[in-house]
C-alpha cells in the first residue's frame, strides 16, 4: 500500500499532525516503545502546552527567528490550540503568568486526546520500536521508500519529526539531522538551549533557592557588553537558572561573563544615596546601609564579601574605593559562566534542520517536494512558557492543511 503521508518521529509534532490528517493513510514510525515521551515529561508532568495573549506577542520569544515562525503561528495560533483540545473534551487553563495547561495538570490527558484523534481515523497506522535503515527517493514518481525492520514502506509525503538532541534518554538523538542531511538538507549544528549555567563563586552557591523577581542582567562577551536581559532569576546549588537565563541561554557560552543587578538602581544614584546616609550616620556600621536597601538579608553579607569588607566597618571608615566595590557588586555583580547544563537536561536543542532551505508557508523542503520536517528537528528554539509545544503543534498543522490541499487537488 501507498501512504500519503509517513511521519518519522510520534512526539508532539508528530501526533499532532498525525490527528489532523483524517482520512488520508498515514503511518506514524516511533523508534521508542512508548509514544509522546518529551510530550509526557514536559512541565514537570503538567504539560505548558501554550501561552495566553495574542499571537503577535509571541514572534519574538524564538530568538532570531521571527520571520519564519510567524506564518505557521499564525495559520494555527495559540487559541486554535486550546481550541483543539477543548473541543476534545480536555479544559485548559491560563495560569496568572500566561502559561496554559490542561485543567487536570496531566500530560498524559494531553497525549491521550492526540492518541484518540488518530484512532478515530481508519487509514492511520502507528508501528513503535522501528528501527528506519534506509530512506530513499523514487524520482519517477517522486515518492519516498521507508526501509525498516518492520517491512519497507512508501509514501508521496515523508515529515520528519523526530525532534532535537537533547534528553536523548527519550529518544530524541538528532536522527532527523542525519536523515536531512542524507536528503540533500543542511544543518546547523545543534547545542543544548532553555539551560542553567554553572559558576564557581562558592558564596553565591550558598545563597541556593533564592529567586528575583524581574531583574537585570548584563552579558559580557569578550570584554564587551553584549546583552541586557530582563527576567526571573534563581541561584542554584551550582549556578544561575530561572527563566531569565534558560530564555536567553541560546544566545550564552562558556567565558561570558554576567553582571547581576541586585539593586534596582543605577551606580551612580546608589553611591548617591551611600554618601547621603553615611553623611549623616558616620558612626554606624556598613550593615546600617545595606539594611537600607530592598535585598534578601541572606544576599547582604554575600556581597560585602565580594566586595572585601567586613559589615561592622563604620560608615565613615568606608574608603572611596571600598565604596564602589560594595555599590558595583549591587549594581553589576559578576559571574564568569563556567560552562552550560548539557545535552541531559537541557530542555531543546538550538540549531538544526537549516531554514533557508525549508518554505516558512507550508514547512516543505525548497529541495524535493513532499519532503517535510515539523517541530523541534528544524532550526527553531522558542522560550520557557508553552512556546516550543506552541510551534511543534503550529507547525504541525501548517503541514496537515498543505498535504491535504494537495491531496484533494
Ligand atoms: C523536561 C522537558 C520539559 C519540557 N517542558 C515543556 C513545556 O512545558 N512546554 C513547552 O512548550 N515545551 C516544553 N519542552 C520542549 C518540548 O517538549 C519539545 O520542544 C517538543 O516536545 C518538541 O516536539 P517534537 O515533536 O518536535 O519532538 P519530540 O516531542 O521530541 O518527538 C520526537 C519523536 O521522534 C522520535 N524519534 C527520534 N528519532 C527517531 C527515528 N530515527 N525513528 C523514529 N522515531 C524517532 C522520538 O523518539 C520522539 O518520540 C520540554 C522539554 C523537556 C525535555
């Protein structure tokens, strides 16, 4: 039999666009025994499927690729997604910082209303635990061969959708790199995104668990600011995390530095105040000042450490260059990114299938017709926040309403 559609890889995308091809033969290939693994542990088990507001807000949370994200996006938005599983029977709901799950917190619903909406088509068929040997084109007919352990396998439509490289214990490996790449397709090469960053200040290790509420942080590359980034931050046991360092861990490499505004202030208005109160309050101790200031009290004695004093000096003992040392530590605290979580735990994978050579419009390949990659396999990272389930099901649609329009056609 002839397929009309072959989609390797059965994660979010995969399934997704599996659910809306009704009733067009599909085959869905999965190397794993189990179906939607990434899909199952995404959100700690709670699956941030999207985000709220308007579509448009979105473009700009997939780094430098808002022009390509932006069509797939908007053929099939956020709303048509929550829409999509409201209609089969599962409520999602907007959280107070805009991330959307299902009502019942449980991936598994997710993945159960995907399942469900394959099933309801009878020409669908899913084999698990196939391992692919071959791919190969029939240039007369332009049709792809699927050579497998479990038989081989034609199609006028192949999708590639098997995902990044990261958390390979799922699964994703980078298959889908190699078989782009066999089918004439370029690939960036992949490193991990939506990571934690490790750093070897022993003290700032001890302030673990602590978290900032909408801070600054500076990027300094080479000796030169790069960056100013605005977020959420967390102190871990062996570095910085938190949405504003996964968000912006793409653009993040081993040697930059990072300057952390603590203070809400700049330096110069901070060394303004210090003067003030020290002008009055001479014979109170250092620790008078920092009390002054909107910090955990954990973080105060933190910083006057990495500033070299001690809390009991008296406001008038404290020099000029003592001054600037405590205020730039407030302002412009330091941190020398040692290296970046890696492959096991980050959470995407930043690079792979090129863009150049795919249509932004309908995810086909500019090289041979029928060819498709969907999800995470292609060049595309979004935010924490429902951003890269968002483009996995986004993209997956863009695909199903092409095929199916040229199928009819
Ligand atoms: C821990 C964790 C939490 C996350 N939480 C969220 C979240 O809450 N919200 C969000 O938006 N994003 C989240 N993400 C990211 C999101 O899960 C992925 O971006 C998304 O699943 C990508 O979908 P995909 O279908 O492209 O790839 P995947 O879901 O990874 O699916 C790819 C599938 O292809 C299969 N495959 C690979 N190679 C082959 C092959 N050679 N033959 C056959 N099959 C193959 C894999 O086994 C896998 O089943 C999270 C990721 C992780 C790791």
């Amino acid at each position: 039999m002839k397929y009309d559609a072959i989609i390797i890889g059965g994660g979010a995308a995969g399934l997704y666009l599996a659910a809306h091809l009704n009733p067009l033969k599909v085959l869905v290939l999965e190397k794993n025994s189990r179906l939607g693994l990434k899909l199952l542990a995404s959100g700690s088990g709670q699956c941030n499927l999207t985000h709220g507001g308007d579509i448009k807000d979105f473009y700009s949370h997939y780094g430098e690729h808002k022009n390509f994200v932006k069509f797939a996006l908007s053929h099939h938005d956020n709303k048509a997604v929550i829409r999509y599983f409201e209609s089969n029977g599962l409520k999602c709901v907007e959280r107070e910082d805009g991330k959307v799950f299902p009502a019942t917190l449980r991936s598994t619903d997710v993945l159960e209303v995907l399942l469900k909406g394959i099933q309801f088509n009878r020409n669908a068929k899913i084999i698990k635990e196939v391992k692919i040997s071959e791919i190969a084109i029939d240039m007369e007919d332009s049709s792809y061969l699927v050579r497998t352990d479990s038989g081989d396998f034609i199609a006028k439509n192949l999708i590639v959708a098997t995902g990044g490289m990261t958390y390979s214990r799922l699964g994703t490996t980078g298959d889908g790199y190699a078989i782009a790449e066999k089918l004439g397709h370029k690939v960036v090469t992949a490193k991990p995104g939506l990571t934690s960053v490790h750093c070897d200040d022993r003290n700032l290790l001890e302030l673990s668990g602590l978290t900032f509420k909408n801070i600054h942080l500076s990027m300094v590359k080479d000796g030169q600011k790069a960056k100013k980034f605005s977020g959420d931050l967390l102190l871990t046991h062996f570095g910085l995390s938190g949405p504003i360092i996964l968000d912006n861990s793409r653009s993040l490499e081993k040697g930059d530095r990072l300057e952390i505004q603590f203070v809400d202030s700049t330096f110069d208005a901070l060394e303004k105040l210090f003067l003030e109160i020290a002008g009055s309050n001479g014979e109170k101790p250092l620790a008078f000042f920092m009390n002054k200031l909107d910090i955990p009290d954990r973080l105060k004695p933190v910083i006057l450490g990495a500033a070299g004093v001690k809390k009991e000096l008296r406001l008038s003992e404290v020099t000029k260059p003592v001054r600037k040392e405590i205020i730039k530590h407030l302002t412009a605290y330091p941190v020398t990114i040692q290296s970046l979580s890696g492959e096991a735990t980050a959470m995407v994978s930043v690079g792979g299938v090129a863009l150049e050579e795919v249509s932004a419009k309908h995810l086909m390949s500019r090289i041979r017709s029928g060819l498709y990659f969907i999800g995470e396999v292609l060049d595309i990272d979004g935010d924490s926040g429902g951003y890269n389930l968002q483009w996995a099901f986004s993209s997956a649609k863009t695909v199903a309403d092409h095929i199916i329009k040229n199928n009819t056609q």
